[in-house]
C-alpha cells in the first residue's frame, strides 16, 4: 500500500476531514438533479407551474396567521415599533431570499434546503436541516391551523351572531376541549393536495389575490383613522422590544422558502426560482408594515396588542359596525386556509426527497401514476399535524417553529458559500449580490433573531435537535441510498475533493 493511504484506498488530504464517514457523506449537485429530474420532469412529478403561479403560491405560503392573527403578539412585544420589527425580520429574510434564490437557481429540486445542505455540508446536517423542516412546514401548518378557527368564529359572530362552543373550537390550553375547524382546514388541503398540483396552484393562485385585495382594503380603512398621536411613544419598548418583535414578527414571512420545494414541478425552474422568491419577499414586506402602521395609527398599541382577530377589531371599531370586521375575518379564512394548502404542500415535498435518499421510509416517496402527487405521504402528514392543531396553542410552537427556521437558514447561508468554493462550475442563473457579505450578514441576522426567542425556546431546540440526532444515528445513517447504492455511484463525492470518484 502505498504511503499516506488510508486502508480503505481513499486519499487522505492533510487537513481535510474524511468525508467518507457516515454523517459527512454528500452528494454532488449534479447527483441530486440527476435523481430528481431536475431538468427534466421531476421524479413523476409534472411542471405545471407558471412564474405567476409560483409568485401566487409563495405569497399563500406566508401571508396568513402571521399578520391576521400574530401581529398583536409582535405589537405587545415591539409597540408602535413594530414596522421596525417587520423591517429588521424582512432584512433577514431578503439576505437569506438572495441565498436560496441562487441556489434554487443551480440545484432546481424538491428537497429545498435539505438537498442543499446535503450538496454542502454532508448528511447528517441535511438530515437535521430535514428535521427542523419539520418544524418550519409541518408544526406551523397547527400553528396556522389554530388561527384559521379563531377567525372562523369572527366571521360566524359577524355572519349570525353565534360561535362555535368553546369545547369544539380550542385547545385545553385555551379552554377548550378539541379544536375541530382546526382539523377540517387541514383535511380539506389534504384533499385538495391529493388531487393534483394544477388544481392546488390554481386554489392558492385565487386565494393569494383575494387575501391581497383584503389587506389593501384593510389599510385603506384603517388609515382614514390614522392619528399621529397613537405612535408616541414610538419605541417605548426599547431594543430589547423591536428583538423580541422581530423574532415573532419572523413568524409572518415564514413560508418564503417554500418556494424552492417546488423545483420539480415549476416550468423553466433555474429562471422562475428567483424571481419569484424575491418578488414575494417584497410585495409581502410592503403589505406587512401598511397593514402594521394602519393597524396602530387608527387604534393605537395597546388596543391592538394581546387581542384575538385584531385586523377585525380595528375595522369594527373605525367603522362602528360589524360588516367591515366580517368582511376582514372571511380574508382571514381564506388566507389561512391557503398559507395551510402551501405550507403542507411544501412539508410533503421534503420528506419525498428526505425518502429517496433512503432517510426516511420509502412510502414518502412514492407517487400516484394517477394524480402524480405523493398521496399516501399527504395523507401521513395530514393526519399527524391535525393531532397538535387539535390540542395545542398557537402560542406554544410560534417560537419554536421560528428558531428551528432561522437554524436552517442559517445552514443554506453557509452551503452558498460552500459551494461557490467547491463547485465554481454550477450553472447559476442567479448569483448573490455582493458575495460574500450577503450571506455572511444573513448569517448574523439570523442569529441575532435565534437570540431573541429566549433561552427556554433554545432549550426546547436543543431537545429537538438530540432527537433528530438520534433517529439519524438508529435510521437514516444506516439506510441511506449512499450506503445502500454504494458510495461510489456517480457524481458521489465522499472524498470531500469538489469532484466526482473515478
């Protein structure tokens, strides 16, 4: 054997750890498209989606209990300042947007930033990234799902005068017993989800311009009782607020990412990609703190603060009457329901991908020959979130759901960087601007929100991330198609050397 060989024949280059390891594995861009179909048609899925319908679909995917629902947490946290936090929640998201922008450009799969941690930093952090996805995609679609009821009974209040009891339309920990609109939104998306991707885009499409037209209705109201007086003082709160209002203001632009779940399924995905994700970041954005500077203009802080349905209330309230609330609580519905349909839509399409790496089970993966959707994973996932949705409350997973996002934009920050070094070669059809501070500052603004969620909620996540760990080590690294296929398939580099075994 030749010297500074390792027995298993692999070169061993000094000060490069041994990517061969279980946990260290990757696999090359060119791999993950090559398996999914990227350039082609994806994996049995068909490209049925559009530039406007893929811009439709990222808006769904975040506008809903986000600012329907959460803004009078962020408003108790932040007070008048809360534009502020909107702001300093959308400077973070736009640093990461530019991230997964390019890579959603150069590696167009369904995996979104699982795949991409899986091309940079190897298994087992794709394998976490995939489990915190879990968090972003799935436990928020409860946490949405719980707002959705609240507003169901707004507008039963504002339609006939009576809600749902208290014992059907909330959690044990909001007094009730089981939250049953909960349920029936997530089954209906499910339903929809099963049937095919053309009539889910086409569903979301409508709802996201419907949802749009409400709130710029809801702003045009709210500002004819705009007064100065109710932004003083602006920052009572101090900095400590605007962080503690950024991290749930996060909450609201969660969804954005989703975007890039759907490279399988996007006509002329290296192109319409990043697009779409910057347009939605923007529109959102601006629509964020018009609903936010209308909202406490017209009311004030503390009267928007800690209460339910608050865009309702405001409305209520400048008009005197119940007509306008109504009207503001059936966009609610509607927008809910979509941000639920997209937001699912997305978690099914990771574990696919997490499935035919050999991760998870393979009933993930599988896809209908009939409807080209993976319904018996819609399903899995429809039925497992309707359990939280049913029993939890809202305000038990926001945090939790917004540190493990954060935490996984922090991995696609890092991978863009990763890759620029190791494959220079990759076609990007978009690039970060003003590499690499970009994502280095995203990086940090991701970060400083993780910061602002508190110690418990950092606790809850290390708990979450140990479980991960564990069923990577008892599952996935064991079952991985890297191990199953051999290491050495093409296109694999577990050498760690920027380019494909021999």
């Amino acid at each position: 054997m030749s010297p500074g060989l390792p027995s298993s024949g692999t070169p061993k280059r000094p000060g490069l750890p041994n990517l061969s390891k279980p946990g260290l594995r990757r696999k090359s861009p060119d791999q993950l498209i090559a398996e999914s179909g990227g350039d082609l048609e994806g994996h049995g899925l068909k490209r049925t989606m559009g530039l406007f319908q893929l811009v439709c679909f990222g808006v769904g995917a975040i506008v809903g209990t986000g600012i329907f629902v959460g803004l009078s947490d962020t408003v108790a946290e932040s007070g008048p300042a809360v534009v502020v936090s909107f702001i300093l929640a959308a400077i973070t998201c736009i640093f990461t947007a530019f991230s997964f922008a390019e890579l959603g450009s150069a590696i167009p799969v369904s995996g979104s930033s699982y795949s991409f941690a899986y091309a940079a930093l190897g298994e087992r952090t794709a394998f976490l990234v995939g489990w915190c996805l879990m968090l972003e995609y799935g436990v928020s679609v409860s946490a949405v799902a719980v707002g959705w009821s609240q507003y169901v009974n707004e507008l039963l209040n504002s339609l006939i005068g009576w809600e749902l009891p208290a014992a059907v339309s909330a959690g044990p920990g909001d007094g009730g017993v089981i939250n049953l609109p909960a349920v029936v939104v997530i089954a209906m998306a499910a339903t929809l989800l099963v049937r095919g991707v053309r009539e889910s885009a086409g569903a979301t499409a409508a709802m996201a311009v419907l949802k749009i037209g409400i709130l710029l209705a809801f702003c045009a109201i709210a500002f004819t009782a705009f007064q100065d007086d109710n932004l003083v003082p602006f920052a009572g709160h101090g900095l400590g607020g605007i962080t503690a209002g950024a991290s749930l203001a996060f909450f609201s632009y969660i969804g954005f990412d989703a975007i890039t779940t759907a490279g399988e399924e996007v006509k002329n995905p290296r192109r319409n990609i990043p697009v779409a994700i910057l347009i939605c970041i923007g529109v959102v954005t601006l629509l964020y703190c018009a609903v936010a500077l209308s909202a406490i203009g017209a009311l004030g802080a503390d009267a928007v603060s800690d209460k339910p349905a608050a865009l309702s209330l405001v409305v209520n309230q400048v008009t005197d009457s119940t007509v306008g609330g109504g009207i503001i609580a059936f966009g609610a519905v509607v927008a809910i329901a979509s941000v639920v349909l997209a937001v699912m839509y997305g978690q099914t399409r990771i574990l696919m991908s997490m499935s035919r790496d050999g991760l998870i089970p393979r009933v993930f993966e599988r896809v209908s020959p009939k409807t080209h959707t993976p319904v018996a994973n819609t399903w899995i996932v429809a039925c497992v979130f309707a359990v939280p949705a049913a029993f939890a409350s809202l305000d038990v997973v926001v945090n939790l759901t917004t540190i493990g996002t954060l935490a996984t934009m922090v991995a696609v920050n890092v991978a863009v960087v990763v890759l620029r070094r190791r494959n220079p070669e990759l076609e990007r059809t978009f690039r970060v601007p003003l590499y690499p501070v970009s994502p280095l500052l995203g990086v940090a603004f991701c970060l400083y929100l993780m910061y602002g969620t508190g110690w418990t909620t950092w606790v809850q996540f290390a708990v979450f991330l140990a479980a991960g760990s564990l069923l990577y080590a008892c599952y996935g690294r064991k079952r991985s198609r890297l191990v199953t296929a051999g290491v050495s398939s093409p296109g694999t580099d577990p050498a760690g050397t920027g380019s494909p075994e021999a």
